[in-house]
C-alpha cells in the first residue's frame, strides 16, 4: 500500500529535518498496515516473509493477544536493509505517526553507520523471502512435520554462534594445497620390527605388506590422536555445518537459521545504544522542529510512555537515551580528560565548563563505533549511576524475592556489563569433536560465575544429539563443580569432574 | 482476510492441542493447571511449547534496575519479570508461556483421549427452542440496519430499468423505494437440555484434599457435557446430617463437623427432579462424591431405596465417586456395588488420589448414556 499523500508530505518534512542534524540514511519506504497486518509482520520480526514456522504463529497469536487486551502497542517496526522498510500502524493520530518516522530515521541512521551492522546483509529481505522458499520446497518434498522438526532443533543450537566473527580473523587461511600434504607426510612414523637373526629371513618375519600395512595403520592413529578441532570454535553452528553427518537440506536448512542468527546479532548487541538512538532523535526532532502547539501533551504522554519503567526492568530506550545527554553534556562542557579526572574540588567540578561544545561530534561518534557492551564500560560513570537511581538486584533464597543487593558503583557497572556480554547468552564453543576418539562431541560452557539453566541445557543437548548423531557432552560447572553434562541418545549424565 | 501467518498460526495451534493432549492425563490430576479461566476458554501454561536453548538459570543473575529503594528493598515479582522492550540483556525469565484454549475445544481433546462415546440425549424430538437470525431482508426497518450493498443494487437495478443510468457518470443514488434493511428470520430449533446435580459430603471426614478431587473432577465433567448439549445447568447440594442447595462458591468450600446422612441428600435430588425436571425432557445427571462413611445401615437402606424409586426412573445416569478420606473409605459403595450390577444407570467409581480422575471420568462419562 503506497504512502496517503499527507503522510508522504510528512516523511519529506522529517527526512529534511533528520538530514539537516546530520543522520546519514538509507532510503526509507513506510508502509501502512492494519494492526493485524502490523502483528503479522511482527511476529515475522519486521519481514514480510519468512519460511514457514510455528513460533511465528505463537508469537502473532501473543501479540493479538495482548493488542486485544490493551496492554501493548507495536510503535515502531524497522528492518535493517537497503532500502529500510519502517511501518506505521493504521489510525494511529498524526503526533504519532511523527514520532514514529523520527525514530525509524534515526535507526536507520544507525543501521547504516553503526560499525557493527557493516558486515549485515543489506539485502536481507530478498534473503529471508529466499530461505522461506528453500524451506518450502524442502517441505513439499519431504514432509511438513520433518522438516519442521529439524528447525526446531537448529533453532534450539541458534546462539551457538560467534558475534565477533564477522570482525575478526579467527582461524589462519588454510594453507595452500602441497603444503597440507607435505604437513601429512611429516609425521613418518617407525614400525617396530621383530628381531630377526639372519637378514635373508627379514621378508618372510616382517614381509612388505603387512610393514606397510601397519604403518598406514599408526599414521592414521597418529593422525586421529591430533586435536580436532585444533583451536575451540566458537561458532559452534557453523563447525557443525561443516562437520556433523548431515542430509544436504539439513545443512541448508542449518545455514539458513546460522545466516539469519548472524543477521540479528548486531541488533541484541546494540539495544541500548540503537533505541537510545532513537529515542534522543525523535524527542530532539520533534520538540525542536516538528511539533505543533496542540501536539505538546500528547507526544509528552507518548514519550513518556517510550521511557518510563519499572524498578525491576532497565528500559534499553532510557538508559540509552540518558547516556547519549550524559556525553553530550560532558563533551560540550569539556568534563573528561586528565585535568578533569584529577581535580578534587568537587564544587569546581560542578561547575565545569570549558565551552566546547563537542557533545553533538561526540555522541556521532560514539554511534559509529560503539555497541552494548563498549558503550556501557566506557561512558557508564558513577555520576551517571548516580543521577539515574542505578541498582543492582538479585534473588534471596532465604525470603524467596528479588531484591535490591547493591548500590555500589563498580558492582552495579559490573552486573550490568556482565547481562550485555556475549548479548547474556553463555559462551559455549567447541573443544573436541573426537572425544575418546569415538566421534563424541565436547563443547565447554565458559563459566563466569552463572550457571547454565539445567533442563532447558538437557533439552539443548538433546537437540545437539541431533544434528551430532554420537554423544554430546558439555563441560561446565554446576553448584560451584566443574561438571560435565552427557546425553547419549538414550539417557542423561551428570558426571563431576576435576 | 487471509494472511501468511495463517498457516503458521494454525500449525502453532495443531502444536498446542497435540500438547495438551500429551500431557491431558497430567493436566487432569493437577487442578493448578489453568491459569484463567474465563467464560468459555481458559488458559493453559506450556512450557514445553517453547524452545530449549543454552540459558543462564535466571535465579542466579541477577540484574540491574533503576528507581529509588534501599539495600534490601523486595521488588515486586510482576517487576522483575523481563519485559518484551527489555531484551538487551534483559533475560525474558521464568516467564511461562499461556496459551489460551476453548471449553469447547478442550472437551474435544478429552473425549478423543478418553475414546468417550458421544452422548445419545433423551427427549430430544420434543423440546423446541426459538432462535432468531438476521439473515433475512426487508424493505422497511431502522436505518441502523439498512443493509448497504443491497439498497445500491436496487438502485442500480431500478435506474438501468428506468435508462438513467449513464455510464460515462456512474452516480447511483438510492431512493426510499431501494431501501434494504436486514430482518430477522425465527428458526426453530431442536435444543435438549440437561443439568447435572453435583451432590458433596462435607461432613468432617471430608479435607481440602478430598474437596479438590472433587473440584478437578467437577471441571471435566462440566466440560465434557457442556459440549453435549445446548443448555446445560448445574446444581449443588451439599451434606452432612442433613442436606441443602448453595451456590458453587458454597459447594467447594464449606466445611462442616456433623456426621453423615446420605439419604438427606437423595430425598433432595429426589424432590429437586420431581419440581423442576419432572417433564421427562431433560437429561439428567447427579454425581455424588463422598469418603462413603455412612451413618448407619438404616440410612443406607433408605437411599437405596430413594435411588431405585424416585432418582433412577428419572435420570440418564447416576455417578457415585467414593473418594478416599484420611479416615479410610467406607462401606457405603460396597453397599451400592451389591444392590446394582456393574452396566447398569448407577456408576460407582473409587477416587484413592487425584492420579485417579482421569478413571474416575473415564467411568462416569464412558458409557455413553
């Protein structure tokens, strides 16, 4: 459905707006859809189409739901392509509809300059329209419920991946082909000879073929003795692609669910920081440029709404947005640097102002470079914790609540960045995948100082067993002991080990 | 109008029924299972339904919030919970997935599990019920109900009659002549009724426990016969020494101390089939729910006798679930079990725990009747 003409008028207007403070965008189509068509899309996360897939159901159904009942609007849905398709939902009131094309730009700009989402493919909704039709080809010929299944359990294995691994190199290039085989042929290997008296019996005491038989034998023990893989592989998706017994819809299918793994990644390492964003940009847009008069309360009521919380949930749109005032405010008073950091008159300190006014520079800066993680470590300060009422909570056993266990500065900083590691998953990679030298895979649970949900890893490794087809195991540490967690096929192990 | 999701949504759905149908005879013994329970649907928590992955265990993590509070101050559970905003780090928890399910729906999945046979209803070419349906149209009726398309198509039709009906401009305008308006049509419907008289044993030796089997087991049977007929009612009677009609709330929790008398309950049920479902239309079914401690063979002989002339004449079938009480369970089934052979309208089951429902309603509902 092509734009309504008023609200063509509009895009233009904040397009203008958004370009005149700097946001640097990829073209972006609106749409307008009904509230069922906007839940539809949701449940697809923001695609149009994407292979065919229960949860997408369960998730539509809960979305309807809670429309239905009140309790939650969809705002603002973006995806991150070239163009960017944004949508906005049908009889919302104009201040809305403006609020929510102010935001999207400013995602937009995000996706586009955010260091993180460079490596993304731009041209994700052709991809994800592609997966969709490989899977239903795969259905019509094998069967719905087959391969459907087999979803489930990638879907199971979806984190097992490496963020950092479209940054980084993380294996050196293979070496060229005669060096591999001069790499093989190294480890000549003796055979033990039996002891003969008179050299003309040698032949018939160790006759020629069976010599090289057990040589071909203990090279190929020598060979299977070698750690494989050589280096723990973080991207344990991508190791099983390559290496577990799969059909080859199966590895298709398991590459689709690792690309699309690999396209949301950037966008659960930089919540804070892409909805901070935009949140900063539509309150800054809309208040300065775009408002009228009679709009003033309501986009007070929704703003609010965008960044009130509760005390138990940290809203990624409200410490986002305040961290980006907080760094601009510093930068364009000049408080950061040695002279700063070491004065001590406190009253001085308050009144700081060198009047720089490098704020604005600044935070365009830091939305290039930064994600989650690096943004927190580096701006989070105890002035801000301060300010913005920061605590950190935790689970008392002895009266059964969530409470409130620290005020402290470095504990609340540290808890935080510790949620936002690795996008609070755990970090799981491949150590052996030749366990015993019996085709077990071992995978090694990380463990910093929280353990792994102890059905749902049952669960997951039943699904690992899968995909694997031998033993799977896990090493990790449960109650304070290291402990190594085995699945069989048949039955579950817990096994303390260390 | 038809979208993508359908199909999804559909299959999410065939997922759940294949789920609920899984864990049914689980679901059955534990009457915790329904998170609400509203009208006609209630919901159903399903963890299983959502998929596994390598997870923190969220009570060790912890995590980080804002707002005002000291050193200790109790968050409140709703709080801590993560939000569908929250996900930057923000582990969705321990929320646990509900997935909303009809009474009639359910009753469906029951009666395929338990293989229950669908029930024959008595009187059922007699009773008549009146319903009306807009599905007709009149010329003449309140604007509220004029029925658009129709009123342009005569438009249409009369002006292309009369020739004024130009293509080039093609304006129709309905006079007061073209008017539709949506009516009603009264159809006549074959409706049978049925009512089920839930009759409970408070005296002393029945506790919460036995009261919750009864609790559970009442919301099966309700559901199963609510989807066998149009209009169902039910009735409640308690009884100790002696017997009286209350509301449901009443029903599952009074408590009384006295003794028991059974008989005072049947010469209810007795009199209540005689006043209100004596036409012989309706299909009637008490169930009866006691630890079987009765308070003398004399009483007991009276109820048999109540039930042979005034009660079994009258009904489809009556259940008797003696449920096992702290105090041991009692003679009164054996004495039923003697006075009727197994097939007959009388079903007597024995409830030792709630592992037993899914029998017990087996039982009582697997005849047909």
């Amino acid at each position: 459905m092509s734009l309504p003409r008023y609200l063509e008028e509009l895009q233009q207007q904040i397009r203008g707006h958004a370009e005149a403070y700097g946001l640097d965008c990829f073209e972006i189509r609106f749409e307008v859809l009904s509230y069922d068509a906007i839940n539809m899309v949701a449940a697809y996360g923001g695609f149009p189409t994407r292979y065919p897939h229960w949860r997408f159901g369960m998730e539509y159904e809960q979305l309807k739901r809670t429309y239905e009942y009140g309790l939650a609007k969809i705002y603002e849905m973006v995806i991150n392509n070239d163009p960017c398709y944004a949508y906005l939902l049908e009889g919302n009131s104009l201040v809305d509809q403006k609020i929510v094309m102010a935001h999207v730009y400013a995602h937009c700009d995000f996706f586009k300059n955010n260091l993180f989402f460079r490596d993304t493919n731009r041209k994700m909704m052709n991809e994800m329209a592609n997966h969709a039709t490989r899977v239903r080809r795969y259905m019509a010929k094998l069967g719905a419920d087959e391969v459907e299944g087999f979803i489930d359990t990638c879907l199971s294995l979806e984190n097992l991946i490496d963020i950092h691994a479209p940054h980084i190199r993380r294996r050196p290039p293979a070496p060229p082909a005669e060096e591999q085989e001069d790499a093989e042929a190294r480890p000549a290997v003796e055979v033990p000879r039996l002891r003969v008296g008179r050299k003309y019996l040698d032949p018939f005491i160790n006759p020629a073929d069976y010599m090289e038989k057990q040589k071909q034998r203990l090279e190929d023990e020598h060979k299977r003795a070698q750690r494989f893989p050589p280096e723990p592989e973080r991207d344990v998706l991508g190791f099983l692609m390559e290496h577990a017994p799969l059909r080859p819809w199966q590895r298709d299918v398991l590459a689709i669910v690792r690309e699309e793994a690999y396209y949301f990644a950037p966008q659960g390492q930089t919540k804070i920081m892409n909805e901070g964003w935009a949140t900063y940009w539509h309150a800054k847009i809309m208040t300065q440029r775009v408002l009228d008069d009679a709009e003033v309360i309501d986009f007070a009521d929704h703003h609010s709404g965008t960044v009130g919380g509760r005390p138990g949930a940290l809203n990624p749109y409200k410490i986002g947005l305040e961290l980006y005032r907080h760094i601009e405010h510093k930068w364009d008073t000049g408080r950061f640097g040695k002279e700063y950091a070491e004065c001590q008159d406190l009253e001085l300190k308050r009144r700081w102002d060198r009047h720089l006014g490098l704020g604005r520079d600044k935070i365009f800066e830091v939305r290039r470079l930064h994600n989650d993680v690096t943004f927190i470590d580096e701006f989070l300060d105890l002035d801000f914790c301060l300010q913005q009422k920061l605590f950190g909570y935790d689970f008392n056993p002895k009266s059964e609540n969530w409470e409130i266990s620290t005020r402290d500065f470095q504990a609340v900083k540290q808890k935080l960045l510790f949620q936002l590691t690795n996008f609070g998953q755990p970090l799981i990679e491949v150590t052996d995948a030749n366990h015993m030298n019996r085709g077990e895979l071992v995978l090694h649970h990380r463990h910093e100082g929280v353990d792994l949900r102890g059905d749902w890893a049952q669960a997951t490794l039943e699904a690992l067993h899968r995909v694997w087809t031998r033993p799977v195991q896990v090493e990790t540490v449960v109650d304070g002991k290291p402990t190594l967690l085995r699945y069989d096929g048949r039955e579950h192990q817990a096994e303390k080990i260390g | 109008m038809t979208q993508k999701i359908d199909a999804d949504h559909a299959r999410f759905r065939h997922i759940v029924r294949g789920k609920i149908k899984q864990n049914l005879k689980r679901f059955m013994s534990q009457g915790e299972i329904f998170g609400k329970k509203g009208k006609d649907v209630v919901s159903i928590p399903l963890p299983q339904i959502q998929i596994p992955h390598f997870r923190y265990g969220h009570k060790q993590t912890g995590g980080v919030g804002q707002g005002d509070g000291e050193v200790g101050t109790v968050l409140e559970p709703g709080q801590v919970e993560g939000d569908g905003t929250g996900k930057a780090g923000q582990d969705p928890g321990e929320h646990v997935l509900e997935v909303d399910i009809t009474i009639a729906e359910l009753a469906e999945i029951l009666g395929e599990e338990l293989a229950l046979p669908r029930i024959e209803p008595r009187g059922q070419h007699k009773l008549e019920a009146e319903k009306s349906r807009y599905t007709g149209i009149h010329r003449a009726g309140p604007e509220s109900l004029r029925h658009f398309k129709r009123t342009y198509r005569e438009a249409l039709k009369r002006q292309i009659a009369l020739g004024s009906y130009d293509l080039e401009r093609p304006v129709v305008v309905p006079i007061r002549e073209d008017k539709r308006y949506r009516s009603w049509k009264v159809a006549w419907l074959r409706e049978s009724n049925a009512v089920i008289v839930y009759i409970m044993d408070v005296s002393g030796s029945m506790g919460d426990e036995q009261k919750e089997i009864v609790r559970i087991t009442s919301f099966w049977l309700d559901t199963w016969l609510q989807s066998q007929y149009q209009g169902l009612e039910v009735r409640y009677i308690t009884h100790d020494a002696s017997a009286r009609e209350v509301d449901r709330e009443t029903f599952f929790h009074t408590r009384e101390s006295g003794g028991t008398m059974i008989s005072s309950a049947y010469k209810l049920l007795a009199d209540m089939i005689a006043g209100d479902y004596g036409s012989g239309e309706w299909n009637i079914y008490p169930f009866h729910f006691s630890d079987g401690d009765n308070w003398s063979n004399e009483d007991t002989r009276l109820c048999l006798e109540l039930l042979q002339s005034k009660v079994l004449p009258a009904v489809n079938q009556f259940g008797y679930g003696q449920v096992e009480s702290p105090y041991g369970s009692g003679q009164f089934i054996k004495d039923l079990r003697q006075a009727y052979p197994e097939d007959g309208h009388v079903v007597m089951t024995e409830i030792p725990g709630r592992d037993a429902i899914v029998e017990c309603i087996r039982s009582f509902l697997g005849k047909g009747r």
